[in-house]
C-alpha cells in the first residue's frame, strides 16, 4: 500500500532532479496551445510585440499608445521570448514559467540550507502545488517575475543573517530589492525581513563595529543601483526628449502607480480582511488547510527554543501581509510572494500533521470534494438545458472534459486512499495537466477576439479605414489589418460621438465597436453583429447607420494609429 513515507522519506540525492521535473511538466504545459486571455495577458503580449516590431524598448506602447502604468521589465521578459522562439502565442508564458521555475529552486534551496535536503524537497513540493503559485506560474502576469525577484532578495538576506554567507548575500537581498521595484513597485518587500531581524539579531547589533554599520547602510545603494538600470536610461530620454507625454510617463510611474496607487488606490477597493477571508483559504490550497496546527507548531518554535528561522520567516510573511492589507486597493494575486515563505514554514512540520487525524482528514476529503465537483458539473452540463446552451461554444461535449477530470480524481484518491498528501498532490498535478491540454484549449476561442478582426478584415474593403472604438489590447493584438483607435481610458460616449464626426469626415470609414459605445450615435439595427466577445456584441458601423442628431459633427480628437508588421 502506497503512504506519504514515499514523498517524505525521498532520497536527498535525487529529490532535486525529480522536484524540478515535475515543476517543468506541470507549469509548461499547454505553452503555445492558448492565445492571450484577458485582462492582463493580451496587454502584455501586446507591448511586447510592437517593442520588437518599432524597436523602440524602453517606453511601453500600445496600439501607438504610451502604456503609463508598469515599468517594462515583465514586457522585455516576452519580447526576448519573441525573438528567440518567433512565436509570440509560446513566448508569452515564458517569463512566468522561468521566473516559477527560479523561485521553486530558490526555495529548495532555502529550505536545505535553514533545515536539511529533505525540508528543501518538501518546500519545493508544497510551494509547486500552492494554487497560487501554479496559477501565476502558468499565467502572463507580472506577479510572478516579482515574486521571483522578492524570493531572490529573501534568499539573500536569510544566507546572510542565517547561514553565515557573508557582507555579499546581504547585497545580493538589496540588488534583487531594486531588481523588483523596476519590475513593479512592491518588489522593495524582501526588505522587510531586516524588521524582525531587528529581534533575532539584536545582541549582533549591540557589538557591531562601526565598519559593520558602515557595510549595512551601503545595502541600500545596491538596490539603488539596480532601480537606476532602467530608471536613468528613462530619466535621461525623457529629459533630451521634452516630450509632453513621455514627461507624462515619468511622472505616471514614479508617482501614480506607486505611492498614490497604494495609499489612496482608486480600483480593486476591498476591506482589511479581504486577504484572509477571501484570498488565502481556497488560494493557498492545500497548505491553508493546516494552518490551525502550523500556527501552533510555529508558536512552540518561538516560545520554547527561539528559533530565529520561524521568526525571521513568519515576521516576514505577516508584515507583508499586513502592507497589502492596509492598502484600500486590493487584489488575491498581489500576495503571491508569500507562497514561497508559507511552503518553507510549513514543510519541517509537514510529517508530525499528517499523523494527525484531522489535517490527514481535511487533505483527503479535499481531494474527494474536486472529484464530486468535477463529475457535478458534467452532469449539470449534460442534463440542464440552459447550461449547455451557454456551454455551446465551447465545442461537442462541453461536459467531457469535466467528467475525465471527476472520474480521473475518483481512481487516484480511491487508490491513494492511505496517502491523503500524495493524494491530493496526485489530484491537483491531474488537474493542472488536463486544464492546460484539455479545457484552455475549448476556453480559447470564447475568450479571445479573433473571429471578429477575422470578419472585420474580410468586410472591410481593402483600402477602407477602420477605427475601433472601446478597444481591448487583445482586439489590436489580433488585429488583420491597420486601424485607427481613441485612448484607452477615453470616455465610453465621448469615443461614439467622436467616432461619428470620424466616420463623415471622409468616405470609405467604418467602425467597429462595442454596443454600448456604437449605440450612442449609430442605429444598431443598420449595423453588422461580427460576434458576442467580452461579455458584449461587437458591431461594425458604415456612416449609413448614422443617426440624425449625430451627423455633421467635427472631430476634436486624433486618433491613434496602428498598423501591424507582423500578424499574430
């Protein structure tokens, strides 16, 4: 009978080998068999495509339009991937892919180093199959290159105040500190580690010389030189260039999208407790599941034998949690880097819980639970009319997919019914694998525009222009044919009347947009429905379909243009 002695008695020797195997099986798989998906992914895509089509690398554009809000490190990642493999639809997930990769090794490696190879193997497993995790490490988001770079800065500050690595760790931790602010703003977190090293170290402190203290204060120019790689190229451009929008740019992403975006956030408003109420129970799966007895586990660590490891560790993972807390804007992917942290804390008391009842209990009936909802929700699919309507598009048999996935999580957990981790590391590896070779492949074509820049190409008579109001990145990035498009953030009923001063100004124009905004000056009944993407109809206008009271304006506003070099 297979127990959870295989996973946790694993030879040293080839526990590396083995964890980095299966992370490259599992987080690279279904690379180049999805496009883009919204919202983040296409526009990242995006930038990095007309980065390697203008050559112009260090503003960020889209569709000619200046991108203010990251700096470009995420999009240099895809464009490199670009060149390199020619294929953008693979490139894309690369960054994340190799910045998962980097960050599973960094904690392996931690975990060896603070405990021994088998904690390292088991922290490496338990962050690999951290929902979280795996998901931005099979997703285009900035969130895990910066959780790679905040885990480099971590690994070099604990070798410096654990593991006796010398004055270079410590700079290392500061270097990739700045490594991440250029990546995005919250990259500086790793620092935060040096807080409770204010406790654990705290005797180190008193008997420090003065050339010590000297050391310690030169940290922050490392990370300094690492922020000034892309921020005095920037500067200094901007600066030569006195361009109004670049300056805009500078000003965007110094202020904006760092201090003002924290402290007085204008989107993505969720309450104090958001992340423990709402993000970490189903997103921290299965590790969360244990927390109860963790915390006891850690609660002992500290009071009975001091252990600076925890203390550095979990002061660390709080007062990161309790930065994006107090932030009123929030989102379940900004606390990603503390996945590594929560895997490490929970690995040297990983075997002691599964001997328990009910931590054995709770990973084995979570895994029965996947079962049931995945084999619920293919019969759901096949018997209730109205689900399988909506469910039509996703091709013949919307349902299959759902019942493998149910039927295939029934015969692994029935046969590891003695093994309640390997079970539910079993299921979850099952799942991740049939989700990106099975059911993103039926998602694909519903959550991308294709077929409607397909259609617009073909019913847009070749020299004819086209301008695109209310325009997703993902619209330019399948985009046939060269266009004409309004400001990203421009006004919704602004663009249609604009959009209806365009179209009269000269003849052979149409516009392709979303209802709502198409609706404000054009008779959608004289327009032609191209198909139902991101929740609305989109619909291509002639100046025929014009109504009364929209006709004979002037337009006030330029355009952008955008002409593709290369189709995606």
């Amino acid at each position: 009978m297979i127990s959870d002695r295989f996973l946790l008695e694993a030879s040293p020797r080839q526990t590396l080998g083995w964890l980095m195997l299966l992370a490259l099986v599992i987080l690279a798989a279904g690379i180049g068999l999805r496009d883009p998906w919204p919202a983040d992914e296409p526009r990242f895509a995006l930038v990095a495509k007309e980065m390697v089509e203008s050559g112009r690398w260090l503003f960020p554009m889209r569709g000619g339009e200046i991108y203010p809000d990251k700096p470009p490190m995420f999009m240099w990642g895809i464009a490199l991937g670009y060149l390199v493999t020619g294929s953008l639809k693979a490139a894309f997930l690369l960054p994340s892919l190799l910045a998962g990769l980097g960050t599973l090794l960094l904690t392996w490696d931690l975990g060896r180093r603070l405990w021994n190879a088998q904690m390292g193997f088991l922290a490496g497993v338990l962050l690999l199959f951290t929902v979280q995790f795996t998901l931005q490490a099979k997703t285009a988001q900035i969130d895990a290159l910066v959780s790679f770079f905040i885990t480099l800065g971590l690994y070099g500050f604990l070798r410096f105040l654990l593991t006796g690595g010398g004055w270079r760790w410590y700079y290392l931790g500061w270097f990739a500190a700045g490594l991440g602010i250029i990546t995005k703003g919250v990259g500086i977190l790793a620092v935060l580690v040096l807080i409770p090293a204010i406790w654990t170290h705290r005797d180190q402190l008193r008997q420090a010389s003065r050339a010590a203290w000297l050391k310690g204060l030169l940290g922050p120019l490392a990370m300094l030189l690492a922020v000034a790689l892309w921020l005095l190229p920037m500067v200094a451009t901007v600066a030569a260039s006195g361009d109004v929008v670049l300056q805009a740019y500078r000003d965007n992403i110094l202020l904006r999208q760092t201090v003002t975006r924290y402290a007085n956030s204008w989107h993505h408003v969720k309450p104090l407790w958001y992340y423990f109420t709402s993000v970490i129970p189903p997103f921290w799966l299965p590790v969360s599941l244990l927390l109860p007895w963790l915390a006891v586990c850690w609660t002992r660590a500290i009071r009975n034998e001091g252990d600076r490891r925890v203390i550095l560790l979990l002061g660390y993972l709080l007062l990161m949690l309790l930065f994006f807390s107090l932030s009123p804007g929030k989102r379940g992917v900004y606390i990603t880097p503390g996945t590594p942290v929560l895997a490490l804390l929970a690995a040297p008391w990983l075997s002691q819980l599964l001997d328990r009842v009910w931590p054995a209990r709770l990973l084995k009936g979570l895994g029965w639970l996947l079962a049931l909802v995945g084999i619920g929700g293919a019969l759901a699919l096949m018997f209730n009319a109205r689900l399988a309507a909506k469910a039509a598009e996703l091709g013949a048999h919307p349902w299959l997919p759902l019942l493998i996935l149910g039927l295939g999580l029934l015969v692994i957990n029935g046969t590891l019914r003695r093994a309640p981790l390997l079970a539910i590391l079993g299921s979850l590896a099952f799942g991740w694998l049939l989700y990106s070779t099975q059911i993103a492949m039926r998602l694909n074509e519903v959550r991308t525009p294709e077929e409607i820049m397909v259609k617009a190409a073909q019913e847009v008579p070749r020299g004819d222009q086209l301008l695109l109001v209310g325009f997703k990145e993902q619209h330019l990035l399948f985009a046939r044919q060269p266009l004409w498009h309004y400001s990203y953030h421009e006004e919704n009923r602004v663009q249609g009347r604009e959009a209806a001063a365009w179209i009269e100004a000269m003849p052979g124009r149409r516009v392709l947009g979303s209802r709502n905004i198409i609706s404000v000056c054009f008779d959608t009944e004289q327009t032609m429905n191209l198909g139902y993407r991101h929740r609305t109809d989109w619909l291509l206008a002639s100046a025929d379909a014009l109504r009364p009271e929209c006709r004979g304006g002037t337009p006030t506003i330029e355009p952008f243009f955008y002409a593709p070099k290369l189709v995606y």
